[in-house]
C-alpha cells in the first residue's frame, strides 16, 4: 500500500502528474487544492501568500483524507505544494506535528508512512507553465513567495525528486519504475 505526495511550487505539475500516474497504475487522486478553504482561495486570487495559520487547518485535512485511505489500505496519490518541513510533517503525523515536540502518546495514530515526490525545475521554466494556465485562483505573481517558502525535502524524509525539464510521460514513467523497482521506503 502506497500513500504518495506529489509535491512542488505552484506550476511544477503536481496535479497533472499525479493524476497521470494515478490514472496509469489505477490508484485513487486527490488535488490538494480542491480542499482549500474559500478564505484561502481568495487570498491566493488577491496575490496574498498564505500564512502557516491559513495552510495549517487545510493541510490537517489532507492527513485525515490519507488518514482514511491508508486505513481502508488504498493506493493513494495527493497532489499537494507541502512546500515547508513542518507542512509535510502535518500530512504525516496530523495536528499533533505543531506541537512542541513531544514524543507520541500512548494511543495516538502512528505516523503515515508517505513518499514525497518532488516535482523540481527553474524557475523561469515553472513561471512560462504559470503564465499559460488558465482557470486556476493561484496567480504567477505569488510564484516567487512560493519558492521563498519552498523547503525542499532533504533525509531523514522520505522523498524522491524529479526535474520538470523532463517531458509529462518521462516523469510519470520514472516515478512509476522507481515505486515499481522498491527504491523508496513504502511500507
């Protein structure tokens, strides 16, 4: 059973990647940002970078949707920035990874286990996708803030990256063989 998180600034490709490789090996997608409060949505549309107060609620959501599908043991691909550190620790371990750093009560959920795929690339070649996309509430002006708050992932986290230089079918099937050949931690 895999939970994997795709993840990367606005306009890496996050939602079509994963709802490519989703649809290829027949797991189920979800798009982060069709659980974005409406409040966060028009922060985004007025340029406004969200705060960690605004993604914190949204991304303890998320976890409860992971939450949900590792217990009903569902492959499951989430297409989500989770661009700090301490957000993919939200997805992981819930409202409780913004708490001091306590060790886990008894009782407690365990930590998800969770493969992060960072979508990584330029960024003059993430704003030419920006400029061309159409229809979305997240403006390619809020791009740089988004890359002013992007930590990317690093050990002892559980991530792979792949460059968005690469053509869709080029990452899709790269990610695909690396779940596929048991390079990343899964279980």
């Amino acid at each position: 059973m895999v939970l994997l998180v795709v993840m990367g600034v606005s306009g890496s490709g996050k939602t079509t990647v994963g709802s490519r490789l989703a649809a290829k090996l027949g797991w189920k997608f979800y798009d982060a940002d069709d659980y974005h409060p409406l409040e966060n949505r028009k922060k985004m549309a007025e340029g406004i970078p969200l705060t960690d107060e605004d993604r914190i609620p949204w991304l303890c959501a998320l976890h409860d949707i992971l939450r949900r599908e590792d217990a009903s043991r569902q492959d499951t691909i989430l297409a989500c920035s989770a661009l700090k550190k301490m957000y993919r620790r939200v997805l992981i371990s819930g409202a409780s990874a913004t708490e001091s750093n306590q060790p886990q009560q008894p009782g407690e959920n365990p930590a998800l286990k969770i493969l992060f795929v960072h979508l990584d690339g330029p960024k003059d070649i993430i704003a030419g996708r920006l400029e061309k996309r159409r229809g979305h509430f997240m403006p390619p002006e809020l791009l740089k803030s988004q890359f002013d708050t992007l930590e990317p992932p690093s050990a002892p986290e559980n991530f792979i990256t792949f460059s968005v230089e690469k053509s869709l079918p080029e990452i899709v099937l790269e990610i695909e063989s690396a779940i596929l050949r048991g390079e990343v931690l899964l279980e």
